[in-house]
C-alpha cells in the first residue's frame, strides 16, 4: 500500500513516540531461536541493515542491548514485504526495518496520539526530506486503524504491547482496548503473516491492568492468550532477551533494571 493512499483515508499522520516516560529496554542473554532457524538471506538483510552507514546518530549505540540483530531475523522479513512498526516509538525500529524490506517495501509507522506527542521531532528528523521513502506515517487510534485487508507480511511490537493495558490516573493515555486493536490488525494480515512481540515479562499471573500501571510489564501468558484468541497461532519464542536475574517487581524505567529487564519475544502467524 503506497504512503499516498495513507493520506487519502483521512487519518491523521505523523511520527512517532512512546509511552509517556523513556522508552523501555531490555536484557543480556544467550541467543536461542526457539523454531525453526532464518533463512541465510534474512541474516544477511538484518546485517546488511545494523551496518547501513545512513543510520540515524544514536541508533547504532542501543544495538546492542536492543538484541536487533536477533529480534528482526527472528521476523523473517524478506525484500519487497509490507510491514507495520505497532506504536513504532522514535523510529529506531522503523528505519531498520525500511532498510530490510527494501524500495519495493514499505513501512507503516503506527502510533496513536500519545506516543506521537512524546515523540516531538524525532518523526522530522527522521522522515524529513523523504530521507526514508518506503515509510508511511499513520496515527490514529488503536480501535479505529485503517489497516487495509490483506496488505501486511508483518507486524512488530517492541516493547509496546503492554501500552494497550496502560491506565494511568493522570489522563495521559486513552482507554485502549487490546481485542478491538487487534481485530483491526489482524485481518490486514496476509495469510502465512507473522507478528513478532517483544515486551517486558510481569510476574506469571499478575493482572495486566495493574502490572502495566505500576511496572510497564506483562505477564507472557497474556499476550500469547490475546493474539490467539485474535486468530493466530504461536509459531516459537526467542530466549535471546530472558534475563532470569531480572526483579519483576521493578518499573523498568529503574536504573536497577533498566536495558536487563527480562524480555520475552514470541512470534505469531496468521494461519
């Protein structure tokens, strides 16, 4: 779908943000694909992407704790494919993500009104100029997304999932409905679609209405239920981000915790 068309629909588009404190982090460990491994080419374009000497300054610097090298071979994005950055924050993903798939992929940019405010002028600096060509902009409520049917390869969430449970007592975040957003997502999903999630572990059990507000986590048992009751179907899980050290009952805006939080990262396909 061309950037053009995001325009006609009418939605608001802009950048990007995050939630409404610095964006969250992640954790040290061994890398472990937990199916089956990605094609050699898909290494190769995420290699090709980390290296690219047209990165934004910074960008580089959060490679490493970010785990991007295992997160998006993981995705198994190929050239040409379609794919939305779900509350794509500062871009860091977007723009990988734009390198991978190419000048005859494209990249939808998704946030909602709240992460486009934090963002401030990241989405200029970033996409100004037409610097990123294969990047559309879209911000617009979770419920209400124009995603058109059948249009995406892809979906990635990082570090954002959680947001959709967000219910801070400051107003600072909309009432999101995590099966609504979904339901707009998922029928834009080609069949054979994959959705990588990656996000902070809560503690098993925990409510995600509470953990979310006090901690920024989810309990994995959430978003594996969610996205299946959304019609996918669990397609393996990356331990590359586990962190067993992790204390789940730290915000993981903590400078304890924060960049070694135990991050989970589940992958999805859309049957």
């Amino acid at each position: 779908m061309s950037a053009l068309r995001w325009f006609l629909i009418g939605v608001a588009i802009a950048g990007l943000s995050a939630c409404s404190k610095s964006p969250p982090e992640s954790a040290p460990t061994a890398a472990a694909p937990a199916s089956t491994p990605a094609p050699a080419a898909a290494t190769s374009a995420v290699d090709a992407a980390l290296a690219n000497p047209n990165r934004m300054p910074g960008d580089a610097a959060e490679d490493a704790w970010r785990h991007s090298a295992a997160v998006l071979t993981f995705l198994n994005l190929k050239p040409g494919a379609h794919v939305v950055d779900y509350f794509s924050a500062g871009g860091y993903n977007t723009e990988l993500l734009s390198y991978i798939v190419g000048p005859q992929g494209q990249v939808v940019a998704y946030n909602n009104a709240p992460y486009l405010k934090f963002a401030a002028d990241k989405p200029e600096k970033r996409y100004g100029g037409n610097r990123l060509p294969n990047v559309a902009q879209l911000t617009t409520a979770p419920e209400e997304a124009p995603f058109e049917p059948n249009s995406l390869d892809a979906a990635l969430f990082v570090l954002s999932y959680h947001d959709l449970y967000w219910r801070p007592k400051d107003g600072s975040w909309p009432t999101t409905d995590p099966a609504k957003a979904l339901a707009k997502l998922v029928p834009a999903l080609k069949s054979g679609a994959t959705v990588v999630v990656v996000d902070h572990a809560a503690k098993p059990g925990s409510d995600p209405l509470v953990g979310v507000d006090a901690l920024h986590r989810i309990d994995p048992a959430v978003v594996k239920r969610d996205f299946e009751a959304a019609g996918l179907v669990a397609d393996g899980e990356l331990d590359a981000l586990r962190n067993s050290a992790d204390d789940y009952l730290k915000p993981v805006f903590d400078p304890a915790v924060q960049h070694k939080t135990d991050r989970f990262v589940m992958r999805f396909k859309k049957p």
